[in-house]
C-alpha cells in the first residue's frame, strides 16, 4: 500500500468523528427548532389567530430551519422574492 492509501485509511477515524458530530448538531437543531415552533403556534393562537392560519405561518418558519431548503434556496436564488409567493394569504 503505498503513501496515498496510509493517509485515507488514517483520515477514516477522523471523518467518522466528523460525522457523528455534524450528526448529533443537526439533530440538536432540529429539536430546537421544534420547540420553538411549538412555541410559535401557541403565541399565534393566543394572539387570537385562527388555527389554520397559525399552522400555515408555523410550516412556513420550520421549513427556514432545513437544511436542505436553505441549500436550494441559495442555490436556485430563491431568496425573498420567492418568500413573497408564499404568503399564507397567497397575496402579496
């Protein structure tokens, strides 16, 4: 095995590490996130919101915390023209 294959197998354990605590952050996130969109909801009842609405505007603030829609949307450019779109009342 030559100089190459030594340096991949010692960078193995490091990578694994690496994902694990990519891993455990992200889900770490994603349960705050949930917590403070259950928050979200239940101030936009007690504020006199309809229920229907609220659970729309709490979609829309949980989809801003995955991570794969904040990677698309940089890279197909849909910033806040496009947000503008999803308005829960569909007008702008």
């Amino acid at each position: 095995m030559g100089e190459t294959g030594q340096m991949v197998i010692a960078g193995i354990p490091v990578m694994v590490k690496l994902g694990l605590r990519a891993g455990i952050a992200y889900l770490k996130f994603k349960r705050k996130a949930r917590k403070a969109a259950q928050v979200f909801e239940r101030e936009l009842l007690a504020g006199g919101m309809d229920r229907q609405q609220a659970r729309q505007l709490t979609e829309m603030y949980l989809e801003s915390s995955r991570i794969v829609q904040i990677g698309m949307k940089g890279a197909i450019g849909g910033g806040p023209a496009r947000w503008k779109q999803q308005s829960v009342s569909g007008r702008i």
